[in-house]
C-alpha cells in the first residue's frame, strides 16, 4: 500500500467513533485485500480495551485481511457484538466463506459468548452459510441473542443448513444447562421458499424463545407459512412478525390465525403483499378480536382484500387501545368502503391509526365469483404442488447427505447409478401445455430430449408477447443443480435465437415488454411482474452471453438492473452476477 494510502487510512481511523464498549469503522469504504492494508485496523483492534462490539459495515474484507483481523480477535474474550453487514462489497462468493471461517474461528478461541451476530446485505448464498456454521455451532453462540441475516442469498440450501446449525446449538447449549434463547431472527430476502421456511420452522419450535421474526420477500407459500405458524405457537414471547411479500392465500392466513389466537405479547403484524385475500384476512380478523391486546400495528395492505373483509378487520380493533397503525392501503374497499372504514375508527375516537389509502383497487363487484375463481386456482395450485412432493419422493431421486441435507439426484446420476432403468420408466411425460401452464423444473425435464423443439413449436416466435411470457415461464424454474440449469440454458437458447432470427420480431420491444414483466419498468396498463426475479436474472445472464442476444440491448438492460428496485434486492446475487456479465460486454 502507498505511503499517502497508508496516510489516509490513518486520518480516517483517527476519526473513527468509539466509546461504550464500541470500536466502528462503519461506513469508512475500506479496502482492504492484504495483511498490510488491514494494520491500521488491527492496531485499533489490538489497543481498544474492552470492545464488546465491532462494527465492519460498508466496507469490504478479503481473505488475508480478514486472517489477520481475526487473529487480532483472538484476544478479544469481551467482545459480544459482531455488526458485519455488507463488508464483502465487490469479492467473489468464493472469497467470503474462507473469510468468515477465519472470523469465527477466532471467535471461537478468544472464548467469546456472543449476544448479537448481523451479517446481513453480504451476498454469499449457501456456501456463505457453510463459512459461519461452526461458529453457530460453537460456545460462542450459546448466548446469542439476535441473529441477522437479511439480503444474504442463502437460498433453501442455505435455509437448511442455517436451521441445522441452529438446532445443533440448541442441542448442545441445552447440554450445558443454558438452552440458546434467541430473541430476534432476521432472514429477509433470502430466497427461503417453502422448503428453507420449513426447516427453520423445525429450529424455532425448539428454541422456543423468539421474540421477532422478520422474514419478507423469501417466496413462501402456504405449506410454509403454515409451518412458521406451527412454530410461533410454541413461542408465547412473539411481539414482531414480518412476513410481507410472501404467499399466505386463505390456507396460510387461516393457519396463522390459529397461532395469533394463541399468542398474548404481539405488538406488529406485517403481512403486507401477502396475498391472504378477504377469507383469510376474517380469520386474522376473529384472531385481532379475541385477544391481541398489545397489538400496536397490523398491516395487511395489498392483500386483495375485498371490502366487506376490510370492513370486519376495522371492527376487529375496536378494543386494541394500544392500536398506532392500521394499513389496508391497495386492497379492493371502493370509494364507498373506505369512507365506511374511516366511520368506523372514528366512531371508536381511533381516526388518526389508518393508514393512506391511496392505491386502492376500487371495489370489485364480482366478488363472488373472484372467491370461487380463487378457491379453484388454490386447488389447483395444491394439486401441482403434490404431484411435485410426490415427484420428489421417488427413492431413486433422493440421497441422504450430512447435517440431515437432501440433495436431488439430477437424471445424469440416476442413469449413472441405474443404468439400466430409464428415466422415462419411474417418470409419466408431460406436455408443453402442462408444462406452461403449471411450470416446474421436474416437468421441464419430463419434456425429453426435444423439449426445446416441442416448446418452439408451439411458439408463435415473432410475437414479442408470447415469447416473453414463454421464456418467463421456462427461466422460472432455473436451479443450480446442473441438470436443470443445463435444460433452462438450451431451451431458452433455441428459443430466442428462433426469436431473433425472424425479420418479424421487435427487439426493442421484447426488452421493453420483458422489463415491466419483471416489475424494472412501469407500464400504463395494469400488468403483475413475476414474483421471483433469481431464474430469469440467471437465465439472462447466460443468454447476454450468447451470439444471437442483440448487443444494442445490453445497455438498456444495464441501466434497469442498475437502478434500485426491491424485487432486484432480493435476488442480490443474482443480480450481481447479472452486472459483472453486463459490464464485461
């Protein structure tokens, strides 16, 4: 490092805030790579007597700084807090795990118990998981108070690995007379989906201690929900629960509603964009009546809750004097409905805890039918859901792996094991009309060898519409296992060199209808985005790659997926993946 480098690192840890057990480099943009960029800090480290926190925020370590950070850790027994979000900005994902060891493992030595650990806003996705799981597993963790871990990528494998982790610390802690007693959990944007919720629903039924639990955005849907309900049942200390952006519909909403009518200490409820609709919201509903007396905030905006539900909702807090906010903002009240709501607070002295109500959807006068409409589109929803549970059950397709972890054979190994029993065998076809209609990596891969030539024939590929939505439907079952990444890649790859090819079709205008598709651009007419962006970030960051991909358009996709937006925070690694490719072409 330069003198005049090393100078002005000085000048900026001179200013460096500390006091109340407290050492911060919060914010400072460091850089640092090598043992030498890191001496100013571990000098800090090393003459800060007492640190019970560490503050590393915005700023970016690498491998060998980090080992000779943690081995000035080492003798660091008092410190308690561990506030490490978004300190790896610009390293690889494969940097970050051996960082982290070397972090916990020092940890670990200097013998220090823990109260807090946030590594939130680092994208390091389940391999990140694996570099802090001893750690979680250790005696410093044992005393863990709040855990966070929001906008990290960790995906369902991570989700797992993450809930192993934690039960195996319960499990050990409990050993010593002193069960963890984890307070606060934070896993937003993390990708969780049902299988990943589940899991850590296992670990809070045995912790038991939770007091908020703030998971939005992760693409769970009622099978999970339900499970997180089951879970909170067991944890009567509850005073936050966030779950805004995920999937509840009324089996989840239902589900969550039991386990409200259970608890006594909840102050905020976020369901917000939870998609509980208006059966679901009359449950949650019946749950604010009977008890809840602490209930502060109960948000339930944009859930496509018709008016009389809403109207129910509004009765339900006639007694919640503790009652500060009321959010029923974008659902389907009407003119009529909303002025009824505010009739309603008003005549309980509680006008000023509604919330706006500015993007309402105006009342739907075939509510009746839109029930109906739901119900079906819920069983049908079940029914793909089970065929899938059963798809996954087929002995040959699972084996067990360590830490309880199951891991999905793709049909290369399963021919690789049986050679000679053809997939085709355990397996019915499908169709490309199954296939698009309830889309899955299983059905993908049950099209055969000619699932490309049977989706493109069935395309008509100089529509622009048709093609967006085709290769939407194909790039949201994208996984990383290689085999469904591989059908995904050719697929989409016969497909939009079909698409571009023809002298008919609008490039320009397939951008453009693929951005407000994916919620990155708005449009005049009222169109829903996709409600995951990870398998279509990941489809197009093979496909930018490819000859036929048009290069005038990668700037234009640059400067969207530049832009704040938060569907893309919560594909973060993707994302990142997507502009590294971008900016190299």
């Amino acid at each position: 490092m330069a003198s005049e480098d090393i100078s002005k690192l000085a000048e900026s840890l001179a200013k460096t805030q500390v006091g109340g057990g407290q050492l911060s480099f919060k914010g400072k943009s460091l850089k640092l790579n090598t043992a030498e960029d890191a001496e100013e800090v571990i000098k800090e480290i090393e003459e800060f007597d007492g640190m019970e926190a560490l503050r590393l925020e915005g700023n970016t370590v690498g491998v060998e700084a980090a080992k000779v950070i943690a081995k000035a850790l080492e003798k660091k027994p008092e410190l308690k807090r561990c506030h490490w979000s978004d300190m790896f900005t610009g390293r690889l994902r494969s940097e970050i795990p051996a960082a982290l060891i070397s972090l916990g493992e020092a940890l670990v030595s200097a013998g220090c118990q823990l109260v807090e650990l946030d590594l939130s806003d680092n994208a390091f996705g389940p391999d990140g998981v694996r570099g802090f799981e001893a750690l979680l597993k250790s005696p410093a963790c044992f005393t863990l108070q709040e855990l966070k871990l929001n906008n990290c990528g960790m995906g369902i494998g991570g989700g797992k690995i993450l809930a192993g982790a934690l039960q195996e610390c319960h499990r050990k802690s409990n050993g010593q007379g002193k069960p963890l007693a984890l307070k606060v959990f934070v896993a937003g944007r993390n990708r969780l989906e049902n299988d990943g919720a589940t899991a850590l629903a296992e670990a809070f039924r045995i912790i038991g201690t939770l007091e908020e639990v703030h998971m939005p955005q992760n693409g769970i849907n009622h099978p999970g929900i339900t499970a997180l309900a089951q879970a909170f049942a067991l944890n009567p200390l509850l005073r936050v629960i966030n779950l805004n952006d995920n999937t509840f519909t009324e089996k989840g909403a239902v589900a969550m509603a039991e386990t409200l009518k259970k608890l006594r200490q909840v102050e905020v409820i976020n369901f917000g964009d939870c998609l509980v609709r208006s059966k679901g919201a009359v449950a949650i509903a019946d749950a604010v009546k009977e008890g809840l007396h602490k209930l502060k905030e109960l948000n339930l905006s944009f859930c496509e809750i018709k008016r009389d539900a809403a109207l129910i909702i509004t009765e339900a807090t006639e007694d919640k004097s503790e009652l500060e906010k009321l959010d029923l903002n974008g659902n389907c009240l009407g003119e009529e409905g909303c002025e009824q709501i505010q009739e309603i607070l008003e005549s309980f002295n509680m006008a000023e805890v509604l919330g706006s109500l500015s993007d309402d959807e105006g009342d739907d006068d075939d509510d009746e039918e839109d029930e109906d409409e739901e119900e079906d589109e819920e069983e049908e929803e079940d029914e793909v859901e089970e065929e899938e549970e059963e798809e996954e059950e087929e002995p040959p397709q699972v084996q067990e792996r360590g830490q309880g972890e199951q891991e999905l054979m793709t049909p290369k190994k399963i021919l690789d094991t049986h050679e000679s029993t053809p997939v085709s065998s355990t397996l019915p076809p499908v169709d490309v009309g199954t296939f698009l209609a309830f889309p899955s990596p299983e059905k993908l891969l049950r099209l055969g060898p000619k699932c490309s030539a049977l989706i493109v024939q069935q395309t008509d590929t100089s529509d622009v519409e048709k093609v967006v939505m085709v290769f939407l439907k194909i790039s949201s079952v994208f996984k990383d296992e290689t085999m469904v990444k591989t059908v995904v890649h050719e697929t989409t790859d016969v497909l939009m060199r079909e698409a571009f090819s023809s002298a008919t079709f609008n490039s320009d205008a397939f951008i453009t209808s693929l951005l407000i598709h994916m919620g990155l651009l708005k449009s005049e007419e009222k169109i829903k985005a996709v409600q995951s962006l990870y398998g279509p970030l990941m489809t197009l960051n093979h496909m930018v790659q490819q000859d036929y991909f048009p290069k005038s358009l990668v700037p234009v996709l640059l400067a969207f997926v530049t832009k704040p937006n938060r569907a893309l925070d919560s594909c973060s690694v993707a994302r990142h993946l997507l502009l590294q490719t971008l900016h190299q072409l």
